[in-house]
C-alpha cells in the first residue's frame, strides 16, 4: 500500500508544479485580458476566476476554500482506507494536485488564473483538467471495482 501512496504522491505533485508553472508563465507572458493564438481552435488568455469551474459561484472566496479543503480531506480518507484497490493512485494523485494547485491561486492571488480557452468551452487550466480526469477516472476505477467484485453468497 505504500506503493499506492508514492504513486498518488507522485501524481499530485507533477500537477502542482506544471500548473502553477503554466499560469507563471501565462502570468509573465500575457497581460490580463489578452488573447493570443495558439492551435487551431485554442487560444491562450489571462483570466482570472473567483468562483470554481467555468466561473460558477463567483465571490465564493473563504466558503469555496473550505469546501475544497473538506473534499480533499474526504478523498484522502477514502484513499487512506482504499489503497490497495488497483489504479486508485491515480484519479487522487490528480484530484489532489488539482486541488492544491487552484488552492495554491485563492491563497496567493484571491483568485484562480485560467489560460486555455476552447472556442465552446469558458476558460480552464492545469488543475480543472487534472481534477476533470481526476472524478472520470475515480468513478471509472470505482465502477470497474464494482462490476468486479464477487457476488454475495447466501
């Protein structure tokens, strides 16, 4: 189960840093409310989010920190008891780095700092695509378990 940990621990900390790396250098790079090209259908922006996801919640501030903070402390529970389960690692490796590099925003910044922008989609970084991957791969890891597990004996 250690294994399990360093993974998880592993994960987390390569999203940190290439989240709070990426919004460094969008920080530096782009003035605030600058667009530039990027790939076809991407640009890059500099935004700032003071709600969660897609700006939901705007003004939450302390409230969305607290909340935040409870479910990371929820997940790491449930790994805590969970570690053993095949690829588990993973999706709380992500939710956890995602976790903390937006964290690591409100904290610093009072806000999040938000770059990728998708024509149809509002603005996004690192961590919400890490924590986007974090919640598919947990309920897939969760319902691949669930479909594996030997059915009660009466």
């Amino acid at each position: 189960m250690t294994g399990a940990w360093v993974k998880a621990a592993l994960v987390a900390a390569a999203v940190v840093v290439a989240d709070q790396l990426t919004k460094a250098l969008v920080i530096d790079g782009i003035p605030r409310g600058e667009r530039r090209d990027f790939l076809p259908g991407i640009d890059l922006v500099h935004v700032r989010n003071d709600g969660i996801a897609f700006g939901l919640f705007d003004g939450g501030g302390w409230i969305l920190t607290a909340i935040t903070g409870l479910a990371v402390v929820a997940l790491v529970t449930y790994f805590a008891t969970h570690a053993g389960r095949p690829w588990l690692w993973l999706p709380t490796g992500l939710l956890v780095g995602g976790a903390i590099g937006n964290l690591t925003d409100r904290l610093r910044h009072g806000n999040v700092t938000d770059f990728i922008d998708l024509s149809f989609w509002p603005s996004f970084n690192v961590a919400d695509m890490a924590i986007t991957c974090g919640v598919l791969l947990l309920v897939l890891t969760l319902e691949n378990r669930t479909r594996h597990e030997p059915e009660p004996t009466n």
